[in-house]
C-alpha cells in the first residue's frame, strides 16, 4: 500500500540553446575551489551580488555564493550550490529569526509544505530545508529556475523584467505560453489544496517553457491561513483577499477552541483576480495601474489579445469573486487561441516541458558530450520521473535506463562528482522494476546502488548516511518480497541505524524517510514473527509522522495515514482489536479526506485501508 516510487527530482530549469552557457553544475575543480563563485556571477542580473563576510558561508549542504536585493527585508534570498553541484536558491528567515523565532519558522514550513506539494511542477522542486525548535535560523533550499538571457542561461526573470526587457509587450506566442502556463499553475495549485495568495509579477518567474510559481511562504494550505500574513504587505493592485478569516490561537493547533480574527484570507479566486490583473499587464505594461477601471479596459482593447480571451481576463478583474472565471476556463482559451490540442492536464503539461529539455540537451550533448551530458542524465531522471507520474511505466524506464548509462561513463570518468547520482539513478529503477514485478533486475540495480553508495561513505565517512539508508530501505524491501526474510531484516535495521546518526541534518525530508524506514522496519520485523519488536517500532513511526503533520501543515498526511495502516495491523494482530479499530478509523478519516479532494492519486490506498478495516472486523471475536 506505501507508495515506493519515491520522486525527488523537480522539474529541471529550462535548457540551453545552442549558443547559450548554464551557470552550473559546478566542475570539480570549482568545487575544490580553483574557481570561485565570482566568475558565475557574471551571468547574474544586478539585483545579485556576492556574499559578504556577514551572510552565512553555508545552510545545510549548500554553500552560499550571492544575495538577492529585492524582496522583503526580513528573508533573505541567495544563490548556491548542492551538494551533488546543482544550482539552488536558498531562502533564510535569519533576521526575522532573532526578533521571532516561531514566525520564522512557520514561514519556512509553509513553503516547504507547498512546494512538496507541488512536487516540482509549475513551481521550483524542493531539495531540502530546516525549520526545527533550536538556535540555528530556518531556511530552504528549491532548485534555481533558469532561462536563457541573450548567450547565458541565469536566474529566471519574473514577468515585469520580462516586459521590460523586451521594451514592450511580448509576442502573442510568448503571451499565450506565458499565459496557459501561469493558468495551469494555479489550477494545479487548487487541485492540491493550496491557495497562493501573492500572485504579485515577482511572484511569476518565466522560463523558457512557461512560468513557475514562487513567495509561497504565507500560503493556505487545506484552508488553514498563515496568522503572519498580514506583516507582510503586498501590492493590492494584484492581490485581493477574502473576508475576515479566524485563526487557532496556536498556529499549531487547527482544532483549537480558543480563536482569533487576524485580518481577511486568500481565496481561490483571489487568485484568479492575481492571475487576470498579472497577465493584463503583460499585455498592456499597466504595472502600476491595473486597475478594474475604463483606462485598463481601453488599454486590454488595444493590446494584441484576442477579443474573447482577453473579456474572459477581464472578468478576474470582477468586484464579485463568484464572476470570476476558475482556472481551468483560462486553460481551455489559452488552448482555443493558441490552437493547442487539449491535454489531459498539469501532469501532461509538465511531462511535454520535460520531453522538450531533453531533446534540446540531446541535440548539444551531441555537439559536447563533455559540458551538456550531466544535463542530459537528470533531465532524463525527470524525465523518468514525471512519465511514471502519467502512468506510462515503460517510458519511465527507458528514460531511467539512459540516464544510467550516462551516468555510468561520467562516474568512470569522475567518480566523486557522479557516483553518487548514478546511485540515485539505480535505485529509483530498481523502484519502478519491483512495482513491475520484476524482482531479479530490480534487486540487481538496488544492490549496485548500495555497494556505490557504501563506497562514496568510505571516501566521505561523515556524507551519504541519508542516500545509503534510502537505498538500503528499497533494497529491504525487494529482499522481503522474495522471501529473504533474514537478510530484508538485517538491511532495514541497518537504515535505521544510519538515521540515528548525529551528523544527519534534523530536517523534514530526513524525519520524513526515517519514518519510512521505521515503517519498514516494523514489516520485516513482523515477519519474522517478532511482533512486540514491530509494535514499538510501527508506534514510532506513527509518532514522527504525527509530529511532522503539526509542525509542517499537513506535509506528509498521506504517509501518516500508511503508518497508522501499518500500526493496526500490528495490533490486530497481536488481538488488541479495540486499539487497531481506533488507529485503523483515522488512518481511514485521512484517507477519505484526502480522496475526497479533486486530486484523486489517493484512491487505491483509501481501498487497501478499507480492506483492512474488513480484515479487522472479520478477525476480531464477536463481541470485541
């Protein structure tokens, strides 16, 4: 019933042309410091400088090289590089951090809440972050988007300086991507229980395939708004929030008694007034005047958008919130315009950006193997990634079986830069082989895995504790359905092991799949018939995913609900059925809330746990 198919890479940054250069991956020898972040600064817009000796030198695994000027002054935003030489921007409450703790780290959970949710589409991919009760200042690390500018690919643009560098409006071509694009960002954004709130032209970032949605930090999520909203003010020329909204007196708390009316909320059509006046803009360079008035009107009139679509903008524009159109009508004019055949939605969308990245990196690691075949490979892992997402399993391995033999000849070439990703590559296959069925091939890649990753910890004993317990977690479990129930048990007690470790970051991903690994654990343990042991431990699991379910603004749900799944069947089977009834109905309460959504992915899982609740009533004895 856990879903296995792990998906940790996010949309990847749009490509290169030909003639264009990336910042980044970083080389080795820049990692080893021959070259300095000040020659990648040159591809930056003048809103970035280099760090100075008062900013922080590293967050995590990412070592800080520029800050951004623009913004708001309690955040800070800069560029850095990962831990495997990716780009990343990294966002900080630090100042925010010593005047207000709890709010600086509220802000951080909600961006980290939204962006898992949108799981790199139409919004930057989440690499990691860090928002837990101490002393040291929460942050987040997404993937930088990226769009080329003239012969360099730099830090995507949002739609004013889009506007502004074009000196004037843009091609009605780059309007209706830019336009279907924005659309279907917030479509997917409601379908997933996320309401934005900010959609102000900075929130907008253009690529060179559409748009990507950013400044998620006072976002709804499941119809729980931020208290801290209204510190952070916002241009009312794009943002139009509901009526007066009530909030728990601890924000931790949803269910709490005591409430307290802060000021009004975002609204699913707020949105959609921010998506009209945005694109109005665009279309008439109103930045500062799109406003529901004659002038914007006449101007909208004279711009070169069609007639009806630009009536349907118009109408996000309505005093009544009930009058605006959703999301999807704006895809569906966008389409009609534009002539592009209908899709079967957001996942779709995203799934062709991708194919395009990849046969664009194609063509130029053709002409320089060299400098774009990195690129290639974790476009390919997207690649992967998103056409197992649209349920198409045998292009998801084809692009994965590629991206390894890249990977491969790069890690022969250079091992301490990419043996690691090959790794990752692996093991993701061995996932998609093992859910197909196909034990033998998925236990031949989930072991090489392991053995790459035993031996990146051998040249960096204090690194890889997280990749290598993930890697031995998947690889427990392919042993355990082959029935090598001995050796399954050793390699998950060993995962969890290595999550104990000290040196692990006390962030949500790694409590995430340490509660994975916990629940995994508790399987092997049952089966071979050490049930008291399976207990404890499937009770742990629950405790740490009921912990990141308060702290992280329902992050994690669908995983809480597996493990009180698990925790019931533990139960019952040890014949406290009145124990496994309760754990089994909010496992289920979950579950049915989260089917009940417009996103309905949780389906299968609703039924598996319905059958257990079968399970338990036909077991428990009469009367129990």
């Amino acid at each position: 019933m856990t879903d296995r198919l792990l998906v940790h890479l996010g949309v990847p940054p749009a490509g290169p042309t030909a003639d264009v250069e990336p910042i980044g991956p970083r080389t080795t020898a820049a990692a080893d410091g021959a070259a300095g972040p000040d020659h990648e600064l040159s591809a930056l817009s003048p809103d970035w400088s280099p760090t100075s000796p008062t900013d922080p030198a590293r967050l995590g695994a990412f070592d800080l090289f520029a800050r951004n000027h623009s913004g708001w002054g309690a955040l800070s935003l800069y560029l850095a590089w990962g831990p495997n030489g990716e780009l990343a921007t990294v966002r900080t409450t630090e100042r925010l951090f010593e005047d207000d703790p709890e709010q600086a780290r509220e802000l951080i959970r909600t961006e980290a809440a939204c962006l898992h949710r949108m799981a790199g589409v139409s919004a930057p991919a989440l690499l990691d972050w860090h928002a837990a009760p101490g002393r040291d200042a929460p942050w987040l690390a997404a993937a930088c988007l990226q769009a080329s500018t003239g012969a360099i690919m730099a830090p995507a643009p949002n739609l004013q300086d889009v506007y502004e560098r074009s000196r004037g409006p843009v091609t009605a071509e780059r309007f209706g991507q830019i336009g279907r694009s924005l659309a279907a960002a917030v479509h997917r954004a409601h379908r997933l229980g996320l309401v934005h709130g900010a959609l102000t032209p900075r929130a907008v970032l253009a690529t060179d395939d559409g748009v990507q949605l950013i400044g998620w930090i006072t976002a709804s999520v499941d119809g729980a708004h931020s208290r801290y909203r209204p510190g952070f003010q916002r241009n009312r020329l794009y943002v139009k929030d509901g009526p007066l909204t009530q909030y728990p007196e601890n924000p931790r708390d949803r269910t709490a008694e005591v409430i307290v009316a802060v000021g009004p909320g975002p609204t699913v059509e707020g949105d959609m007034y921010s998506v009209g006046a945005v694109l109005i803009a665009l279309a008439t360079g109103r930045w500062h005047e799109v406003r529901p008035d004659s002038a914007t009107m006449a101007a909208l009139a004279d711009s070169d958008v069609d007639p009806d679509l630009a009536w349907l903008l118009w109408r996000c524009l309505s005093d009544d919130p009930a009058a605006r159109p959703p999301a999807a009508d704006l895809i569906a004019d966008f389409d009609r315009v534009t002539a592009a055949p209908p899709e079967s939605g957001p996942q779709v969308d995203c799934l062709a950006g991708v194919q395009r990245e990849v046969d664009r990196l194609r063509t130029l690691a053709s002409q320089d193997a060299q400098r774009f075949q990195p690129a290639l490979a974790r476009a390919l892992n997207a690649l992967a990634d998103r056409s197992a997402e649209a349920s198409r399993p045998e292009a998801a391995e084809a692009a994965g079986a590629e991206a390894i033999g890249i990977f491969r000849r790069l890690a022969e070439r250079d091992p301490h830069v990419f043996r690691s990703e090959l790794a990752r590559s692996l093991n993701n296959l061995a996932v998609r082989l093992g859910a197909a069925g196909r034990l033998g091939e998925a236990q031949e890649a989930i072991a090489e895995a392991v053995a790459l990753h035993r031996e990146a910890r051998l040249s960096e004993p204090e690194s890889h504790h997280s990749d290598l317990a993930l890697a031995l977690t998947n690889c427990s479990n392919l042993l355990a359905e082959a029935g090598r129930t001995a050796e399954a048990l050793d390699l998950a007690r060993e995962a969890e092991d290595l999550y104990r470790s000290p040196s692990l970051p006390d962030v949500w991903r790694i409590r995430s799949d340490r509660a994975r690994a916990l629940n995994n654990l508790a399987n092997r343990l049952g089966d071979a018939g050490l049930a008291t042991d399976a207990l404890d431990t499937a009770t742990e699991a629950v405790a740490l995913y009921r912990e990141a379910v308060q702290q992280e603004r329902g992050a994690g749900l669908p995983e809480l609900a597996t493990a009180l799944d698990n925790l019931a069947v533990r139960l019952g089977s040890m014949g406290r059925y009145e124990d496994a009834r309760v754990a089994h109905a909010e496992g289920l309460a979950i579950w049915r809330a989260l089917t009940g959504t417009p996103d309905h992915r949780h389906g299968d899982a609703f039924q598996a746990s319905q059958r257990i609740g079968t399970w338990l009533d036909d077991a428990a004895p009469s009367g129990a």
